[in-house]
C-alpha cells in the first residue's frame, strides 16, 4: 500500500489521511464471514492491525484500511494475490448494495450496460445526498464500438483500479446478464489523479452511431451553447470531461482582468450535466440542470421552484432535500452511538472471553480445550500414551491441622499452599490434572502434548516445589510446613470426562504407582520409580540409593540425592553405581547445581543414607 515510485509513475498523490465510509468495509466484512467464517475474520482483522474493529456505514475510515485488509488475507487466507481479493471486494460490494435495497437504482440505471457506464457519474451524484463526504472518482466512455468500450477511471485514490473492475464485471453479471473482459490499456497520474484506460469488451448491442440534431432551449432551460468564448462563461469547478481542439490555444486570457472569486459577494449557481460537440456548429452544447440541496440555497441564487425543470425531478429534490438531510444527520449521530457502544462491548467481550479461556485452560490442556471448542465429541478426545511422568505431592500434618485449626484457618492454608505450587508450575511444560482438599497436588508430564524430556520437566518442577513450600507455615504452630513427593514413569489413558463440568482426566496403573510413591515418601523427600529413574539418567538430575521399602506388597529399593555442585557430580555418580543393587529402584531426586560450596554437605547425607 505504499505510494509508488517508478519510472513510469514518479510521483504518486496517494494521501494516507483519505476517509471511505464504512460501507465498503461493511460489505468485505460480511462476505468473508460468509464464505470463510468469523474467526478467520478476526484473524485477518488482527493481521491487519484492525483488532475488535466495528465498521459503521455512515462513518468514514482511512482508505488504507481495505488495502490492509486485503493484503492480511493473502496472509491468513494462503491463498490469492492482493489484486485477487480486491476483486473480490469489489464484487462484495455490489451483492452487499443488493441485498440492502440498493440494488433499485441501480436496476434502472440504464436500458444497456452502455447506458450505465455513462450514468455512473450522476448515480454518484444522488448519493451525495447521503454520503455527503464522499469524494467518488469518475468515469467517462472515451470512445466505443459494437464489441465494447474504452472507459477512462479517475480518482484521487492509488490501488482501487482491481476494486473498480470486480463492481464492474459484477454489475454487468447481475443487472444486465453480461460477461464482459476487463483489460488495463494504460495508467498514469494527471493532475494529482490516478487515470486508468480500461478496454471493456462485451456485447455491446445498444450502441448507436453518433447523430447531431439541434437542442431545444424550451426544454433544457439552463443550457448553454458556447464557441471559442467558453472560459469567458464560467469557472470550472469539478473537470471530469475532456476537450479536444484542432489548433493549439496558448494562452487564455481573462477580459475582466479579475478572477472569478475575487468577489465575495458574487452569487454562484453550481449546475450539473452533460458536455457534447456538436460538429455541425463548431460548438459546445452543455446540457445542465441546477444543483440545489434544499429551498435556503434555491432563495439565496435568486430562483424559484417554477424555474426548475419538471422532467428531471428536480423540484421534488429541492422540496424534500432539508427534511432528508434532517433526517439523515439525526440518524448518523444514533449509529454513531451505537457503533462506539458496540466497540466497548467488544473489548468487554474479548477481556472476558481471555478470562474464560484461562479458566477453562486450568481445567483441560489448551490443544484439547481447542478442539472442545470447534464442536468435537469429547470422547474422540481420550488417547492412549505410552510413557508420561506422574507427580503426587503432600502437604505433611495436614490432617492434625484439621483437627485443630478453624475452618477459615483451613482454607487459607491450602489457597496459600495451591495459590503458590501454581504459581511454580507455570514455569514448567507440565498440566496440573486436579488438587484434592486433603492437599494432594496431583501434575503430568507429557500429555497430552508428547514431549521427550517430560521427566526432566516434571522432577525440575518437584524440586522447586519442595523449595518454595518451605516458606509456608503452620497456622497452629507457626512453624515451617513440609512436603513429600512422588514420581513414577509409565503408560496411561487421558480424556475429558463430564459434560457440564468437564475435567481432563488419566487412568492406569502408573497413576495409582505415583500416588503411592508420594505416600511412602518421607518429609522433604522425592520418591520415584525405577522407568523414571532411567529417563533422567542422561540429564543433571542425581539419585542415590535410600533402601528397601514395601511398595504394593513389593520390596524395592530407594535412592536420594541433595544438591551438589559439578565437581562432585561425578564423584556421586561412582558411588551410586557401586550401591545400585537391582535395576528396579524406586528413587529420590534433587537437581544438580552449579554451587560447590554444597557439595560436602550432599556427601554427608548420602552416606548417612546409604548406611540405612
């Protein structure tokens, strides 16, 4: 969309500060709903840099805006180019005018399509009335034959030259049963004006060849034949024909010696019509009729509704002008108000739809809630997964703080307790699966995204969380409150399961392993099996052998591991490979750090457990 610079086109008049009413927005926006669907609409929306934006007809908008919009669907879309899709819009516009009643001008506009094409220009004109900041461009058939037309396009807008042709062709389809060829012969800039010569080839049956015949002065009241004395007539104010000469004029000069606008007090009449040649008389025939808003502007020139001619509907425009501007003005100003309305409660609505969105995401994984949304059945959401990382964590005393703490105590503690592991588990690509009141922290690894390194993410976030609850307290007590953990690797089944409260749930052995892991675990500790035990022997996480514990009627041993620093990484390693006695091993695990000072400590307590 930016102003073109070229050989061929050095200076580009494109003004980004130019408004189009929001009609022709309205329109592109109902079209791709219909054909593509609102929310790829609001992508192309957001794409576009128009977010949450509501277009109003009768309020004017950036011409930009509908070049934007194109180009973002060449994006979201995938498909098409940008002069494709302002085809498309134009043809958008022409069904969006039917189906809102604007089509009964148009149907009348002329017998032919010919005849619409000249007429273009006035349909224009009586649209003023109710778009009274349009700046429309114009359109003038420079020459035509039986097979169709040159037209010449005009207008103080750059890039609109595909719009042009898809309103065309449209136009043509619909109101005439015409297929036409649109072909563009040339474009150049005139005047600060974008011209484009379009060669339209169609069937162009009502052409006439051209006849003179004299004008009658009875019937077009405020015509005017004029010669070589044309500039001595009038000024022009809005040039949309051109004149041809045989011999080359130098100069023009004004006999008054003073311009046109030098007198303020000068009354001026604006009159609306058609230029022809007449060979004949070596002369200029303008056949015209007064442009008149309301009664205020037909006192002011000096006339009388008597003088206006009766054939071209002209005293009836004047009569009903000021009761239609009224009326228009009052109404723009309501649907204003509306649209201003109708934008706040989009953002309301988008501010609560993210609210919702994060809601339903803390109960079910963001890939499954998606496809929840897009209508599918919930129980085509149920997988089978080979290997996830299950972690159950347990807040220690909490059944004698029940027993003697208030309720409202209570509740605080396991809001402060949740409010807190939440808050970690964010960091980490892990799903919180559910929280029990007895304070059971139950999160996964792997599902429903499968990921490699789920242990490593899930025994990262037990370390953590065994960190920070240090820093939560007992309400009775006031002292420190601890935790125990467990993990265990294995297969599971997940889905959604419930309709009016779905949660997303797993099932299988390796839940109800976990869960035991976290119960014979002890204070402080992180208990897990042996299959996640070897999907973190690669990794900087380090466990050391605890003992023999009876898990589910089974005797297997145990491992523990506290923080140590890279140098004794090794020296650890040594010992944990001398002490592993069997390959199944439920274990204990910390993560190592970068922090030597620790290192004596970990040495310490490992051999205090070892010696268990």
């Amino acid at each position: 969309t930016e102003p073109v610079q070229s050989k061929q086109f050095p200076y580009c008049p494109y003004q980004k500060d130019g408004t189009m009413y929001g009609i022709l927005l309205e329109s592109v926006q109902e079209y791709i709903c219909r054909d593509y669907g609102s929310d790829l609409w609001q992508k192309i929306l957001e794409h576009a840099g128009l977010k949450n934006m509501v277009f109003s007809t009768h309020k004017t908008y950036k011409d930009d805006n509908l070049k934007k919009i194109a180009a973002a669907c060449c994006v979201v879309l995938a498909k098409g180019s940008m002069d494709e899709y302002m085809d498309y819009f134009g043809k958008c516009f022409v069904e969006f005018c039917i189906s809102y009643g604007y089509d009964k001008v148009l149907r009348v506009a002329g017998r032919h399509f010919r005849d619409f094409l000249h007429g273009i220009d006035n349909l224009h004109e009586v649209l003023r009335f109710s778009f009274p900041k349009m700046r429309s461009p114009s359109f003038i058939i420079e020459s035509e034959d039986e097979q169709g037309c040159i037209l010449i396009y005009r207008s103080k807008r750059y890039g609109f030259k595909n719009y042009v042709t898809g309103q065309l062709k449209q136009c043509a389809k619909i109101f005439y049963k015409v297929e036409i060829q649109v072909e563009i012969q040339d474009e150049e800039f005139v005047d600060n004006k974008y011209h484009v010569r379009f060669r339209l080839n169609f069937d162009n049956s009502g052409y006439k060849s051209p006849f003179c015949r004299r004008a009658s002065s009875e019937i077009y009241r405020f015509s005017s034949i004029s010669s070589t004395t044309f500039f001595r007539v009038l000024t022009l104010q809005s040039v949309t024909f051109e004149l041809e000469y045989r011999y080359i004029i130098s100069q023009f000069t004004d006999q008054s010696g003073a311009s046109s606008d030098s007198s303020g007090h000068r009354k001026h009449l604006l009159l609306r019509g058609q230029m022809k040649f007449i060979q004949d008389w070596n002369a200029i025939i303008f056949l015209c009729t007064p442009l008149l808003n309301n009664l205020d502007v037909l006192e002011n020139v000096g006339l009388f509704i008597s003088d206006l001619n009766m054939f071209d509907n002209s005293q009836d425009m004047v009569m009903a002008g000021w009761q239609h501007a009224s009326e228009l003005e009052c109404s723009i100003e309501h649907q204003v108000e509306k649209i201003e309305l109708i934008k706040e409660n989009m953002e309301k609505l988008e501010e609560w739809r993210k609210k919702s969105n994060d809601l339903l995401y803390s109960m079910i994984p963001c890939t499954i809630a998606d496809r929840l949304k897009h209508g599918e059945d919930p129980i085509k959401t149920c997988e089978a997964f080979d290997e996830v990382t299950i972690m159950f964590s347990y807040l220690v005393g909490f059944s004698e703080i029940c027993g003697q703490a208030s309720a409202i105590q209570i509740v605080e503690c396991i809001n402060n307790v949740f409010t807190l592991f939440d808050n970690i588990i964010d960091k980490y690509d892990v799903f919180k699966v559910e929280t029990l009141g007895d304070a059971v922290y139950m999160v996964a690894g792997g599902v429903p995204d499968r990921k490699p390194n789920h242990a490593e993410s899930v025994a990262g976030l037990a370390l953590e969380l065994m960190e920070k609850s240090q820093t939560l307290k007992d309400p009775i007590t006031d002292k420190k409150l601890r935790t125990r953990i467990g993990m265990h690797t294995g297969s599971v089944v997940g889905g959604v399961v419930g309709k009016r409260m779905p949660q997303y749930c797993l099932f299988g052995d390796t839940v109800n392993t976990a869960s035991r892991m976290q119960t014979y675990s002890e204070p402080g500790h992180i208990h897990l099996s042996e299959p996640c035990h070897k999907c973190l022997e690669e990794t900087e996480f380090v466990t050391v052998l605890r003992g023999k514990v009876n898990i589910k009627k089974y005797q297997r041993q145990v491992l523990i591991m506290s923080e140590i620093s890279e140098t004794g990484l090794n020296k650890i390693r040594n010992i944990r490979e001398k002490s592993e006695q069997c390959s199944h091993n439920p274990c204990i695990l910390k993560q190592c750090r970068k922090y030597y000072s620790k290192f004596e400590q970990c040495r310490k307590y490992q051999r205090q457990v070892l010696t268990v």
